[in-house]
C-alpha cells in the first residue's frame, strides 16, 4: 500500500479524528472516541480502528439512544 493511502480497517484514532473532521464533524476528538471505545466501541486487537465498524457502532448507538 502507498505511503499515502489509508487502510479504512486498521485507522490510529487520530486518522479517524481527521477523517471525520473533514467529513464535518465538529464535535469529535481523540477523547471522545476513547471514550466511545472504553462503552463498548469495537477496536482491533492492535488499537487500530475499523472505520466501518465504528460508524456502524455510532448508528446503533444513536438509535438505542445512547
């Protein structure tokens, strides 16, 4: 894979803070998806994040009103 390029399966937090800023997102910050991990947000065994997986958690989250 390019240097450049983004695995979407396997993001550090950080990329997944700037990738959802640059999608709009005002409101999100490392603390927030750490917290969002320590209530049950899935994260791979290496601490990366499929970004995927988190935005389907965030859905679910919202709609069981979380």
């Amino acid at each position: 894979m390019n240097k450049n390029q983004l695995n979407g399966t396997a993001l550090p937090i950080s990329d997944i803070v700037n990738i959802l800023r640059r999608s709009g997102s005002r409101h999100v910050s490392e603390e927030n998806i750490r917290k969002d991990i320590s209530a049950g947000a899935p994260v791979n065994p290496d601490g990366t994040v499929n970004l995927v997986h988190y935005a389907a958690w965030l859905v679910k989250e919202l709609e069981s009103g979380n």
